[in-house]
C-alpha cells in the first residue's frame, strides 16, 4: 500500500443534499455552476484592478524589483479557495437564490 497523501479539495458530496431546493441533480449543478461563473469573473475583475496600479510602459530592471508586491497580490488570489468551491458551499447553505427562466 502507498503511503500517498490525498488531495484534501477532493470532497465527497452527499447527493441528497445536492438534491434540496431543485429534485434534479442537473438542475443544481448548472445553479453552482452559473454562480461559480459569476464568482469567477468578479475574482478576476478584483485581481485585474488591483495588478492595472502596477502598470507600466517602460520595462527596466528596477520594475522586476517592484514586482514584489504584485506577485505576493497574485500569490494570494492563486491560494484563495476556487469558485466552485464556494459556490457548492453557497448552495448547500441555502444563501443562494435562482429561479427558473420562463418559457416566453
């Protein structure tokens, strides 16, 4: 037997509990997967505003530098949990809304 570690973000889900608030299994994942796009792309909008401060046209060897703090920003969203992470969390804590789309 291997004495190979896990990888701890590997989680078993419990189904019925997947299953609450829609009956359809289908149906709650594109609920987590639509509210992990918008996580997602609200992480990235943050990350970009905060790396647009170091900007710069002119690449010298003092930049490389000064770079510090921009790969620690960029370090620290990297360690940050991923969006579907938070967005299963989110809905099997019931704190998130939907609704189905009307067929008009």
């Amino acid at each position: 037997m291997s004495n190979q570690v896990s990888n701890p973000s590997i989680i078993t889900r419990d189904l019925e509990k997947m299953l609450q608030g829609t009956d359809n299994i289908y149906k709650s994942i594109r609920v987590i997967a639509s509210r992990a796009k918008q996580i997602s792309v609200k992480s990235k909008e943050e990350l970009n505003r905060k790396l647009a401060e170091f900007a710069s046209t002119v690449d010298n060897l003092e930049e490389v530098f000064e770079n510090r703090e921009q790969i620690e920003i960029s370090k620290f969203y990297e360690r940050m949990p991923k969006s579907t992470v938070n967005a299963i969390h989110e809905f099997l804590d019931d704190k998130l809304e939907y609704r189905k789309r009307s067929e008009d």
